[in-house]
C-alpha cells in the first residue's frame, strides 16, 4: 500500500501476502461456541427451575435466580425473548417500570431489557422474522 494514501483500507488495497483482518472482518461480532451456548442455557434453566423452588422460601432470593436465569434464557433463546414480550404486553406497568429502571442496569440487563420490549419495531421486527426455537 502506498505510504501516501489515507482512509479505511479495503480489502483491495491489501498485497495477498498480508494476514491482516477486513475492515469488515474486524467490526464483525464475535462467534459463540456451541458448546457455551449449551452452557449458558443449561444455567439459565438452572437458576429458573432451583429460583421457583426457593421462590415460597421468606428471602425473595428465589425470585432473583429466576429473574436472572430468564436474563441468561433470553439472550440464547427467541422463544423465552417472545414469551418475555407477551408477558411485558400483558403487564403494562410492569414493562414501564423496567424502562424507567433501564438506565440504572448493567449493560446486560439493559440489553434484555430493550430486547424483550414490546413496543420497539425492532422486536416486533424479529419476531416475525425469525420463529421461535
């Protein structure tokens, strides 16, 4: 490549010899392994299933294993992402008390969160795009 030039460098602009990624290459996300996605869903139905065990127990920590292990799920899977959108369809207040705490989220949560969203065309978008698992 010349050492005049500027700009992104394409793919056209490279010698054969130069192992150096696409510009493309490099903005793509990265691969999940089969094997952490059996992982993650397997933890996730975990912490569902042991959470609604604990769930009648006085500490409401079985409620927030399950409310994490439906983050996990929804991430992995659409049919728990569209069932959190129906459920989020159906409870009105409760969708908007999660857009109003968004903000105050990690990154994770908040991700969930705009992802399970009813009111976005962007998931109303995928959901008739892509059908469930």
């Amino acid at each position: 490549m010349p050492a005049a030039a500027t700009g992104p460098v394409t793919a056209l602009d490279r010698s054969e010899d130069e192992t150096a990624p696409a510009v493309d290459d490099a903005l793509a996300p990265p691969q999940r392994s089969v094997l952490g996605r059996w992982l993650r869903l397997g933890a996730g139905w975990f912490l569902v299933v042991t959470g609604a065990i604990i769930a009648p127990t006085p500490v409401p920590i079985g409620l927030i294993m399950m409310a994490v292990g439906l983050g996990i799920l929804a991430t992995e899977s659409r049919f728990v992402r569209n069932g959190l959108r129906q459920m989020r369809r159906r409870f009105p207040a409760f969708c908007a008390k999660l857009r109003g705490v968004r903000h105050r989220v990690p990154g994770f949560a908040r991700r969930v969160i705009d992802d399970t969203d009813p009111t976005t065309e962007q998931a109303a978008a995928e959901a008739r795009r892509q059908p469930a698992d």
